[in-house]
C-alpha cells in the first residue's frame, strides 16, 4: 500500500508590547499601526510574550507527497 506525506498546518499566536510616547491612548494606537503599515516596526522592538497555540487551528490543504 502506498504511503503518503500530507502537510498539515497549525497557527500559533505571539503577543507582545510596544512602547510609545503619545497624548492619549488612540495616538498611541495609531502611531504603532503607522509603523506596521510603513514596515518600521522591527520584532526586535516588541517585548514578546509566551507563545500559544490556537485551538483547533490544525488544517491541511491539500499538500500531498506519495513517499
């Protein structure tokens, strides 16, 4: 019987925080997803939490190898 190799995939979930000066919360907010958006903001700038799985997030699409 043939086997086959079917490549699955599971999301997992990084948390982190940023540190900005701003006047009020949204300007806060506003000025990170600026960052984002431009690509300015480097992951070596954010302090990262535990990592977590996200529950039944395990899907395959459809990748298959006969090996």
């Amino acid at each position: 019987m043939p086997m086959f190799k079917v490549i699955v995939e599971k999301r997992m979930t990084f948390r982190g925080e940023v540190v900005t000066d701003a006047i009020n919360e949204r300007e806060a907010i506003e000025q990170v997803r600026h960052c984002i958006n431009n690509g300015d903001l480097q992951t070596t700038s954010i302090v990262w939490e535990e990592d977590e799985y996200e529950d039944d997030s395990i899907k395959t699409y459809g990748e298959v190898y006969e090996i």
